[in-house]
C-alpha cells in the first residue's frame, strides 16, 4: 500500500514541526486516537479506534522517528497492531516554507497483513490517504487557531540520526 | 473470535445508551449489504453487533415542504415515495430487488464509492443529516457530513437517525453510467438540480458519484452555470469544469482515464435534459 500527498497550512514551520513530534497535539489531530504516550527519545505508543462502515476495531500503535532535521525532514516507521491485523510502514515528510504558510509533502509505503489484507487494496489506500488527509486538516485547524507562542522558523538545527 | 453479542434495540434511546455503553467496539448494522459480507468472509470480527431494524428509525412521511427519511428506510420504500422524484430514480438505479430490500437510505450514506449512488441524488437535493447521541441531535447539511474515503463527521458516541430532503418542484435529472443497465455499481452518477429565474439559471447543484473519496459536489461547475441560459458554450465549459475537478479511480468497474472522460460527457448530458425547450416535464 503507497500513500503520498501534500497539505497546506497557515502556520510557520517549526510550530508544524512541532506539533508532529507533542503527543499532546497528535491526541488531537489522529483520526480516532484515544490514547499516546512518548516512551523514547524518539518513540510514540498509543491507541487508535477506528469505526468503519462494517469494521470496527482498536488497534495498539508504535512510532518512531528514525531520522530528523527540524524543522524541515523526517523519516518515521510504525505498526499497527490489532485483532483485524497488521500494518507496519515507512513514510518520509518534508516542510517548506513560503511566507506565513507550510507545506508538507509525505510518502508512505505500508504492507498489511491479517484478515485486513484481504481488503481490496483501493479501499486500504483510500481510507489511509484519507486518514492522514484527516489529520492534517485537523492539524491545521490546531495551528491556525491556537498559533503556539515564540514558534520561530527557519532556524536549522543539525541532522540528528536516531539508532533504530 | 467473531460475533459474541447480537443486540436489537426496539427504540432509539435504547440503541443510544447501548452505544454508550460498548463504545466504538460496537459495530453499528442497518440494513447488513455492507457489514455482513465482511463479516461472512473473516474481514470484519466484530465481539458486539448492534441491529438497527427495530429501533424505529425506518418512517418516511412528507412534512410540509420536507422529506423526512428514517436512517434504516430502506431502498425499496424510497422507490415507493413520489414526492422527490430524483430519490425515486437514484433507489431504481442502485443494487438489485432483494438488496433494496434489505440496504437502507443512512446506510447507503456509509458505502464506499462507487457504492453509495443515493448520497449523489441527496447532495443535489441539499439533503441535511440528523446526528443523536445522549448529548442531543445535531443537525449537518450532507455536503458537510461526508468528509473522505469511508470518513464522516460521526462522533464515536453518535448514531445517524434521519436525513432531511427538502420538496421542490425544479426539473432534476439523474444519470448514472454502469457496465450494464441494471444492478451495476457506477463508472459515473451525476445528479442536476437548478433553479431558474427569468429563463436564467439562479442557483445550480451538480453532484457526482463514483470519481472521488465520496459523492461530491461540483461547485466550480454550479458556479459556472450560474446566470446563463444553460447555453451549449455554458453547458461545455461547466462540464470541462466537472471534467477538472473529480479525482475518479481505477478499479474492476472501470479506469481513472474513462470516468473522467465519462464524468464530462453525462454531466453534459443531464444539463441538456434541463436545457429549457428541451426539458422532459421535471421527472
């Protein structure tokens, strides 16, 4: 399963970047997410329920960050865990900065496994593109409402390799 | 393990609190074209299933200037209504007898295109969706509601009761392209509504199916048509627009490339079924 696309918001990079790495805001902006927690220096767990015409499920989630350059990189692997099956994926995002507003351009790539796999993968595709979609709206509503105070942008910081 | 608990709430409140008490763990059924295939064949292993068919949400009366269509009405009834004639002709247009008989207008709200041909004729409408949950009812106009690829603005504690249609008398026109002529899921459906004013067109909705996430609504094309005569150079530029503006998949039914070909040609021809002169007496 291959998901890519882009997003637009009204928002400086670093606050974008940001809120992708604060379990706070992610509680928020994931589709169904009742629960996360950081556990690592770069490392996310959480719960995910998803209410799916037909599907319903809770699927326990792990995060990590592999690799970063706040505020404009990162690249992420994470499973899905749950009694439908399995999902385990890369993806990669990028944030550009033009004006007040951020893009971020991300690529993901997922293999599923368990009675999920046996979904027409349009519908996998469809719903995960939608999911992230989702996401992003909602993490743009988070940033345009509530602009986090002192969020400078486009200070560099070093390439940080994270050990997997 | 599969279904533990089958429950079968004989009134609304009932179904309610039983939502609120298994959370989103319950899979919510009406009618069960969508979620018993799945669970028939291992996809979907819901613990708790709650059955809508006796809760009392399946009434359909005319009040007033409105439709009032219960969430697990089924198919079949909204063939037999005729005060909106367009929902008469998306309920002919979708699935077989039997499956109208069992699949209900809400649940047609949940199916994932190129399912879901009602959803087109009641976003032409400006249908609107009753949301409860214990909090209170919310009411959403549907445009509002369907928000991606099997994704909605149901909140996990909410249960869709009802969907809203206004009464009009403006001509409508309802075409939906299948690989056959009938029990065939969409390569495209286009639903018009427009009102005129003074042999001009004062306000448009033009709804598409099977060439996005969900139904949708083209509203650079509506945009377009607003103010003209319904002219063939408006005709083609508001169909170019619609052309422009789906996002259609490939999949078994057909290609990306061909709905969108598809999508340009039958909304181009449902404007000419409305094109004054040219009209079919408003079916």
């Amino acid at each position: 399963m291959k998901i890519h696309g882009s997003h637009t918001m009204a928002a400086p990079r670093a606050a974008v970047f940001a809120a992708i790495c604060d379990p706070d805001a992610l509680l928020g902006v994931i589709p169904g997410c009742r629960a996360i927690e950081q556990v690592g220096d770069a490392e996310y767990r959480g719960e995910i329920s998803l209410r799916l015409p037909g599907v319903v499920g809770t699927y326990r989630t792990v995060v990590r960050l592999l690799e970063a350059d706040p505020p404009a990189y990162g690249r992420l692997e994470g499973q899905l865990d749950g009694s439908l099956g399995t999902v385990t994926g890369q993806a990669t995002f990028r944030l550009t900065e033009s004006g007040d507003r951020t893009t971020i351009d991300y690529e993901g790539n997922a293999v599923i496994g368990g009675p999920l796999a046996r979904l027409d993968a349009r519908f996998a595709e469809g719903l995960a593109g939608s999911l992230v979609k989702q996401g992003l709206r909602n993490l743009s509503t988070r940033l345009e409402a509530d602009p986090p105070a002192g969020a400078a942008s486009g200070r560099r910081q070093p390439t940080r390799e994270i050990p997997a | 393990m599969t279904v533990k608990a089958y429950r079968l709430p004989r009134s609304l409140p009932e179904a309610l609190g039983l939502l609120e008490e298994h959370g989103p763990e319950l899979l919510v059924m009406a009618g069960g074209t969508v979620a018993m295939p799945l669970i028939n064949e291992g996809i979907s292993l819901p613990e708790a299933v709650m059955g809508l068919r006796l809760a009392g949400l399946d009434g359909l009366e005319r009040t007033g200037d409105r439709l009032r269509i219960g969430a697990t009405a089924t198919l079949t009834q909204l063939l037999n209504q005729d005060a909106v004639p367009m929902l008469r002709e998306a309920a002919r247009n979708t699935a077989s007898w039997s499956i109208r008989n069992m699949g209900t207008v809400g649940g047609n709200l949940f199916t994932p295109p190129p399912g879901g041909d009602v959803a087109v004729a009641l976003l032409a409408l400006d249908a609107s969706v009753t949301l409860a949950s214990t909090r209170g009812d919310r009411v959403l106009p549907l445009a509002d509601f369907l928000t991606g690829f099997m994704r909605n603005e149901l909140a996990e504690d909410e249960l869709l009761v009802e969907i809203g249609v206004p009464i009009r008398s403006e001509a409508t026109a309802y075409l939906k392209l299948g690989r056959k002529h009938a029990n065939t899921p969409a390569v495209v459906t286009v639903a018009v509504r427009l009102e005129w004013r003074r042999e001009r067109v004062a306000d448009a909705r033009i709804a598409l199916g099977a060439v996005g996430p969900h139904a949708i609504r083209a509203r650079e094309a509506e945009a377009l048509l607003i103010g003209t005569t319904l002219e063939a150079e408006a005709i083609a530029a508001a169909a170019d627009a619609a052309t422009q503006g789906c996002e259609p998949f490939t999949d078994g039914i057909s290609t990306e490339w061909y709905r969108r070909r598809m999508v340009g040609l039958f909304v181009r021809r449902a404007l000419e079924q409305l094109t004054p002169g040219t009209r079919e007496g408003g079916r």
